[in-house]
C-alpha cells in the first residue's frame, strides 16, 4: 500500500495526529509538506476535494477530512479500538471535541487587525476556553486516573489533544496564557506524559526545528 501525506510544514493537530500514528505504527508513507504556493496550485488543478488540506493519498484514491485521515491511519497503525465500540466512539468524541475547541480561535485568525485580535482572544481565554478547559479535564479524569484519554495505551484521541494543548500554550497564539492549562491537572499529566515519549519527541526533533 502506498500512502502520502499531505499538508503544510506545520506541527498542528489536524496533521500530526495521522503523522505521528503512521510513524509510531511503523505504517510506511510519504510525508508531503507543501508551501502556500503549492497549495494554491493544487487548488487550481482540482486535486483537493475541498479546497483544504490535509489530504492523504493512497494508492492513487485521495481521503480529505483530517478526522476522518486519522481515523484511517489509527486503523492502519492500531491506534484506534477497532474491535471495541465503545471505546471507539469514546475516541471519537475526543476528536470531535478537539475540532470544536480549534474553532474557538477560528475568527480570531482571520481577523488582521491587531487590537481586534487580541480582544478577541482575551474573550477566548476568560470565557470559552476555560470552559472547554474543563470539560477535557473531566473527561480525561474519566478514564480511571489513566494518563491516556481513552483505555490503557495511546489512541489517536492523546496525539490530537496534546497538539491541541501544545498549540494553546504554545505562545504563538497572541492574547492567549501560554499558563492557561496549568490548573487541569488531569491535563498537564496528560500533556506531560505524550510529550515526554521518546519516540514523539524523536519525530519532533528530526521534523520540527523548535524540537
């Protein structure tokens, strides 16, 4: 089977959960990262079903969505329950869940004014996003003090919330508490145990500059 990969250059969750799950799964595949022209050319030619990326290729047949890509490659690589409905649809919600937070900051990156941005974002950070804040806190809790959101062992759910953390408190989103997921607990535990994975922070180092 021959799979390719394809979006930006850039570390976010809708990439990297299906990057990381090919990789950690020893799932061969081509990582294509393309730049804003590529993209806009790619448009032109009608080779992105909806005009969006990620988009992954294999054997010739293009799967878009960046949920339904990474449930895909967490079928391929075992890091989706498969075999276990519940479970699968508890995996399910934390991805949906992690789609929902991203789109919080939707108008706000859009927005080029720099005033307006940051009120936007400081309405985010008092509001909206403590509150899914929590929500994710006690839903990790759930899972039986585990440090994994769903079961015993990593799914694709962990690697999308902890890109999603790791983008929140990352400083780049300007307005935004780089502190802000410090009072969940079940969180930081979580953030801190997938981003202390040796075989994560190997993929990040060799692909991302910032490690």
């Amino acid at each position: 089977m021959s799979i390719r990969f394809i979006y930006f250059d850039l570390p976010f969750w809708r990439a990297e959960t299906s990057r990381l799950a090919l990789f950690l799964g020893g799932i061969p595949f081509e990582d294509v990262r393309v730049t804003s022209d590529e993209f806009q050319r790619m448009k032109v030619a009608n080779q992105l079903p909806y005009n969006q990326l990620p988009i992954l290729d294999v054997d010739g047949r293009v799967i878009a969505q960046s949920l339904a890509i990474a449930r895909f490659c967490g079928r391929r690589s075992g890091f989706y329950p498969v075999d276990r409905d519940i479970d699968a649809a508890l995996v399910d919600e934390l991805l949906d869940t992690v789609a929902q937070v991203t789109e919080l900051f939707s108008s706000s990156l859009a927005e080029d004014d720099a005033q307006k941005k940051v009120k936007m974002r400081y309405a985010i950070a008092t509001d909206a996003l403590p509150m899914w804040l929590g929500f994710l806190e006690r839903r990790v809790a759930a899972n039986n003090d585990s440090l994994y959101c769903v079961g015993e062992k990593v799914t694709i759910a962990d690697l999308a919330l902890w890109r999603l953390l790791g983008w929140i408190i990352s400083g780049n989103l300007e307005g935004i508490p780089t502190d802000c997921v410090d009072s969940y607990p079940s969180l930081c535990a979580h953030f801190s145990h997938l981003d202390s994975n040796s075989r994560i922070r190997s993929w990040m180092r060799d692909n991302y500059s910032s490690g």
